[in-house]
C-alpha cells in the first residue's frame, strides 16, 4: 500500500458515473488538483486521472485502472489523496483549508476557546468545528465571524455566532 508522509484529501468518490468506470467525486475546496496527469492515492494505489470533467455537483474522473461500473462502485467512499509536497503552492495570502486544522480559537480578548478539529463546506461558506472541551462549536469562516487568523503562529481569532 502506497503512503504519503503529509497526506491531504483533494476530493471523495460519491458513486459510479456510466458503465466505464468513471467516477463521481465531491471535490474538497475549489477542486483544482482534480485535473489530467495528477495521480491521487486511490484505496491504496497511485491513480492516474486519465480526464476530468466539472459538473455543476462536482467532477467526473477517469482513472486509471478503473475500467468497469464495478470497480467504480468499489471505489465510492474512497478519499483521493495527494501527498502536501504534490499541491500547488497557494499564492500569497492564499492558504488550504486543512491548513486550519489544529489552529489554537481564542476570542477577542485573547482567551483560549479550543481548537479547530475540522471544517465542512456549505453552500454559503466553510465552518470551523472547535472543540472546546465537551461540546463542538460550529463558526462560519467569515471575517464577521474569524476576525484575524495567524498560520504562523497556528491561531485564529473567533466571534462565535450567537
């Protein structure tokens, strides 16, 4: 099974599309790395996207390796990952959402709320899950709500909705 020291999931397969192997895949962020020639990890296997094709709920790939209806149905649920190092490098001031987990969430005073465990998308935007303990907390990802953020020094500032 291949492994990548830094692993980031560009995308999941949501289904089969077809008969010849062609996969539906809910992109994670703006699916950019969902194109020919970049080759996830696959359920354990380096996949090469041999065509890509956005569709208004996502993508459409043919990989590598994936023939048949069956061996796509096999795949629904499976993360496509890319090793952090295979990503392209986010312009300045640009940053990947999974950059944000583990961030420290403090609120404006400079007191310690949690930590980001995870974030999902919207329709209107990405939430912040923070643990704060016992209980998770659900903070849009808008300057109204995450007035300041800080990737080096792994901290965001919150309003947490009322």
């Amino acid at each position: 099974m291949a492994e990548t020291p830094d692993p980031v999931t560009i995308g999941v397969v949501v289904g089969p599309h077809g008969v010849r192997g062609t996969v539906r895949v809910r992109p994670s962020g703006p699916g950019d790395h969902l194109r020919e020639g970049v080759s996830p990890l696959v359920a354990g296997a380096r996949r090469a996207i041999r065509h890509s094709r956005p569709t208004p709920k996502g993508f459409l790939l043919d990989l590598e390796g994936v023939g048949d209806r069956p061996a796509a149905v096999g795949l629904k649920g499976e993360p496509l990952i890319l090793d952090r190092s295979e990503l392209d490098s986010p312009d300045e001031g640009e940053f990947y959402v999974g950059d944000l987990i583990g961030l420290t969430a403090t609120d404006e005073a400079g007191e310690r709320v949690g930590e980001v465990r995870e974030t999902f998308e919207t329709a209107a935007h990405e939430v912040l899950v923070i643990r704060t303990g016992e209980e998770d907390l659900f903070v849009p990802f808008t300057m109204e709500h995450v007035p300041g953020l800080d990737l080096d020094a792994r901290r965001l500032t919150v309003r947490p909705p009322e």
